[in-house]
C-alpha cells in the first residue's frame, strides 16, 4: 500500500474511532432518513451534544447529509455502509468462535 492510500485510511480510521461515528452509520444505513430525536434513539446512550458533533464530523467528509427529511447517508455514506455488512458477516463468525472457544462455566460459580 503506498503511503497516500496509507494515509487515507488513517484519516478514515480516526474518523470513525470517534465515539458513536459508526454507530451512526450503521444506524442510517437502512437508507431511511432520521431525524436528530430519532437518530440519538437509534443510535443509544449518546446525548445531544456528542451526536451533534459526530453529525458535524460526518457531514464535514461527506458520508451524511441532511435533507427535508432528516439526516441520510450520502453516496459515499451508502457506500462505507455496505462494505461494513462484511464486517457484520465477520462479526457474527467471530462471535460464534468466541462462545465455543469459551468453556462453560459451572452453575454457581
């Protein structure tokens, strides 16, 4: 990888290691516009002003926008989104692995 797309993806990573920032994706990922109220409800246990500073930070690298209806995703947004449902894929393997891998505890204990 060159340094260039090495940087790109840094960028991207601080971007969305930012407290709630996929959780905000992943919740407007459904393609369904959300208002602020609902968005904070979808995205859980966030308050306003750290949704109201993701919201700015994604809007700012273009991956949600705001129209008549509420905030969305954009073009770009949709496009993170989908690449994440192979992350979502990965996840529920993992997860699997996980829980065989862990032995079961006695009761009681």
């Amino acid at each position: 990888m060159s340094a260039k797309h090495n940087a790109a993806v840094m960028q991207l990573f601080d971007l969305l290691e930012s407290r709630y920032a996929l959780r905000v994706i992943w919740a407007l990922s459904d393609g369904h516009p959300q208002t602020f109220r609902l968005l904070q409800d979808s995205v859980g246990g966030v308050t306003p002003n750290t949704l109201n500073t993701r919201l700015k930070e994604l809007r700012a690298a273009h991956l949600v926008d705001h129209g008549g209806h509420g905030y969305r995703l954009t073009t770009q947004g949709a496009d993170l989104a989908r690449r994440l449902q192979d992350v979502q894929q990965f996840a529920g393997k993992w997860s699997q692995q996980q829980a065989r891998a862990i032995p079961s505890q006695p009761a009681g204990t």
